[in-house]
C-alpha cells in the first residue's frame, strides 16, 4: 500500500494538504471522490513509510483503545476516534492504515503485523490469540500492563544513571575549561627549561588541545556513532557481551535485568492464553540479547521432546536456580501466570536494589576521578610557583 499526499480544498476555499492510503493513484482519487474531498493535487510520496511509535506513545494508544473498548465501542469506530485525534500527528498514517485494514475486513492482529517493525511479534501474537477467543479488551490490558512495567524498569534505568552521566560531563567540561583558558594562561609564567615534567605535560595537553580541539572532539562523537554501528554486528554484540557477563559486578545486574523482561513478557502472553510453546517463540522476538536467545531456543528445544518448563531451563547460566525452582513449583500447582507474575514483581525489585548498589559504588570513583584531574591540573601549574628560579628566568 502507497502513500499519496494531496491539495484540498475545504468548503471555505481554503487549501490543506493530507495523506491517504491506497493501492494505486487511481484508487486515492476515488477514495477521496467516495469522502466527497475535492482536491487540485495529489501525487505518490517515494519513500514514505507508515512512521513510528516511542513506548510511551504506544503506552497512550493501547490505553485509549483499552477504555473505548470497555465503553462498548467496536473496534472500528475506537480505532477511528484515536485517528481523528492523531489529527497532523506524524503518526497519522500508522493509524490510517490500521483503519483502513479493518474496513476491508482484515484481522487486527494483521493490521498490527503490516505495520512493519512498529509493534512486536509478542504484541500481535496476543492479539491473535484473542481474537479466536474473543477476549479483545482483556488482550490489550495485558498488553498495557506489559508496556507499562517496560517503561517503568526503563525510567528506573535512566534515572539511575543519570547523576553519574552528569557527573562524567561535568567531568570532560571541567578537562576543557581548565586545558582551553587557564592553562594557556598560566603559561607565560613558566621557563620551559625548568618546569617540572608534569606541568610540562599539561601545557603540551594544552597545546595540542587548543590546535586539535574540534578535530578531537569530532573524532570523539563520530567514534560513539562508529560503536553504535558496530555493536548492530551479530558477532561484534556477542563478543562484548561475552565480555560483559564476565565482569563480576555488571554479571548478575543484566542477568536479572533480562529475567525481569522474560517473566513480563512470558506472563502477558500466558495471561491472554497463549500456548506456552508459541509463548517462549514469540518471547524470542523481545529478548534481543543472543545469550537469552539460545536459552530460550534450547529450552523450546527439550520441550519439543518431552521434557518439562522447570526441566528445560535448567542447567542455563543465564537462569537463576531460583527461577527454576519457581518453574517446578508452578507445574506442580498449575498456577504458570501467577508464578510467573511474582517472578516479574521479584526481578524487578531485584534489579530496582542492584542498580541502587551499582550507582553507590559508581558516584564516588567518579568524584575521585573528577578531583583527581582537577588536581592533577592545579598542582601541575602551581607546582612551578614554587621555584623562584623558573620566574626569574621567564622574566
């Protein structure tokens, strides 16, 4: 389906542009001929996709689409209210094509699925399976609560690590400040001869600094995009998480971090009843860390041939002796979703109390790392101070 962009005019005389969605061009005209739009120009958009979702936009659109459910409102009419409140959103066309879906009697588990990448496999597999059973609204609270307890864990993260990003900021402003304005400042006063090899250093940083700066920092941001393409690489992302899950602090953090989002997940499609089996493949397209991938595919394996949940996730270093023992626990009652729920609550606080730790034990190596530069720097240029005979002589 294409993406065409038209002049219309209103009953007022004014022009206004929009998109609309069709097959062809032929078939854009005669959809706004049908909603009586009388336009002067309409054209294909090249390279035009449906546009994208952030989390929190997705948050407000289940959420809108779960009350206007629980209203008694079809499907239809709620996804058309939200697209008339996505009015001139840049979002709009997503939307648009979900709509335009359902009047030609698509599934909307399948107009979820046309919009490539925007929702995930977990999202329009519950969807999918509610639609056979008919539990539509109890679905998209499922998948409300599974985006909520997303961005929750998210916020959690970033504010965390917010204050030692600060503080490694504030630490490369200071490194500037000092080598940009007061070193070269300080410089005159120094005879080359006899300054110390630390303030010598310090001023040739200086120099170089002051010559290359742009260069440098340039080179810095290009370097951060650079690894963030690189880490995109299959074997790049497993090497250095290879390296990761070896440092014996950050270790037990991810491994809990990526429990806590399997549980949620693998909880949400269990709840809207999802087969356990298709639950583990569609909980495959939400864990992207290559180690829980294998997990995961391992246990589907055992599972295929006979063994148990508990069973099949044992032995895993990615799984927590805990978890299994929980696993077996609900075999044994037949309560799945509600272990699996507790399991989610317990990871999340756990990672909630790690973070906290990490953080402790991070801010003050970045406070000594802040001071010790500061005073690397003012001992440097004030250490030559000292010695007379490097005054006397630079006068």
């Amino acid at each position: 389906m294409a993406v065409f962009e038209y002049t219309g005019v209103n009953e007022r005389g004014q022009t206004f542009k929009k998109k609309i969605l069709a097959e062809t061009l032929d078939n854009a005209k005669e959809a706004l001929q049908r909603e009586e739009i009388f336009f002067t120009e309409i054209y294909a958009k090249k390279n035009s996709g449906l546009g994208s979702l952030t989390l929190e936009e997705k948050i407000h659109f289940f959420q809108d689409l779960h009350q206007l459910l629980r209203a008694g409102i079809v499907l239809y009419e709620a996804i058309d209210l939200i697209l008339n409140k996505m009015e001139g959103a840049k979002n709009q066309l997503l939307f648009l094509s979900i709509r335009e879906a359902l009047e030609k009697g698509k599934s909307f588990s399948f107009a979820l699925e046309q919009s490539t990448g925007v929702f995930d496999n977990a999202t329009i597999g519950i969807v999918r399976t509610a639609e056979t059973s008919g539990q539509i609204v109890g679905a998209i609270k499922e998948i409300l609560e599974m985006l909520k307890k997303k961005q929750a864990l998210k916020k959690q993260i970033v504010e965390a690590i917010r204050y030692p990003v600060f503080l490694l900021g504030l630490a490369l402003i200071i490194l500037i400040v000092l080598l940009c304005f007061l070193v070269p400042n300080l410089k005159e006063l120094f005879s080359e001869k006899n300054i110390p090899l630390i303030t010598r250093a310090i001023l040739r940083a200086s120099d170089i600094f002051l010559e290359y700066g742009v260069f440098l920092i340039s080179a810095f941001i290009l370097g951060i995009f650079g690894l963030r393409q690189l880490f995109k690489q299959k074997k790049i992302a497993v090497y250095f998480g290879e390296i990761l899950f070896k440092i014996p602090v950050l270790a037990p953090f991810l491994k809990e971090l990526l429990l806590a989002r399997f549980c949620r997940t693998l909880y949400a499609l269990t709840a809207a009843n999802v087969p356990l089996v298709e639950s583990l493949e569609l909980c495959k397209s939400v864990m992207q860390n290559p180690f829980f991938l294998e997990t995961i595919e391992r246990a589907l394996t055992l599972i295929h041939q006979g063994s148990s949940i508990s069973k099949a996730f044992q032995g895993s270093p990615m799984i927590s002796p805990l978890f299994c023992r929980m696993l077996e626990t609900a075999e044994k009652s037949g309560e799945l979703k509600t272990v699996l729920e507790q399991a989610g609550e317990l990871y999340e606080q756990n990672v909630e109390t790690d973070l906290k730790k990490l953080v402790g034990v991070l801010q003050p190596f970045l406070i000594i790392f802040i001071g010790l530069i500061v005073g690397l720097i003012m001992i440097g240029t004030l250490l030559p101070m000292t010695d007379i005979r490097s005054f006397m002589e630079a006068s």
